[in-house]
C-alpha cells in the first residue's frame, strides 16, 4: 500500500482470515449457471479443498524475508504433519499456531513490523 502523507510504501499487516477446509461448489458454474437455471451440485466432495501451504512474510514492504508453511500428506500412522520451512531449516509445526503466525500484527506495537509475518 501507497501512504500518499509520507509518500512511503506501507507493508499491510491486517488480519486476513482464511478457513482449513473450503468447498468451492458455491463457486462453479453449477452453482450460478450464465442461463439462471441452476444444476444439481456434485456431491462426491470434487468442490472440498483443504489448506496445505501457507506463505509468510517477515520484514517491511521494502524488503523481508519468506518462508513457507507446509502440510505434509497423511501418514496411515500418524496423520497429516504440518512444517515450517525456513530457507535450510525445517521444523515440524503445530496447525493451532497458524492464525497467530499468518497474523502481520497491530500497527500500535513498535516491534510489529520488525517480526510481523503475513
């Protein structure tokens, strides 16, 4: 974003909300058909996504640093696994932290933007 009073660009740290699962059948044409009739909506789940990456960034809108968050398939024995990739360094990481990490923080915290990542 432009700040046209300091004539600077301004990294947007603001809350963006995101689901864990997202059924797009709303969304297809089926849903809204160009010719108003609608048609029955498939119900073989082809329309459910869930989330499995989530790119953050550190830094300012100058410049920063990215890393990913990545959700590695299911294992039969112990489930999906999310990780945080960071450059060399990937650790496991828990999909609870998620919101709090994608979270750019409260432009009032001078330390916000130094360690925000969104």
């Amino acid at each position: 974003e432009f700040d046209y009073d300091t004539m600077q660009k301004v990294k947007v740290n603001d809350l963006c909300e995101f689901p864990m699962k997202l059924n797009m059948a709303p969304y297809t044409r089926q849903a809204s058909p160009e010719d108003g009739d609608s048609q029955e909506m498939p119900a073989d789940g082809s329309s459910d996504y869930a989330l499995c990456g989530v790119v953050l960034h550190s830094g300012t809108a100058d410049s920063g640093h990215y890393s990913s968050l990545v959700k590695v398939a299911d294992d039969p024995e112990r489930g999906a696994q999310w990780y945080e990739f960071n450059d060399t360094v990937v650790t496991p990481f828990t999909e609870e932290d998620i919101p709090q990490e994608a979270f750019g923080g409260h432009p009032d915290d001078p330390n916000a933007f130094a360690r925000s990542r969104n």
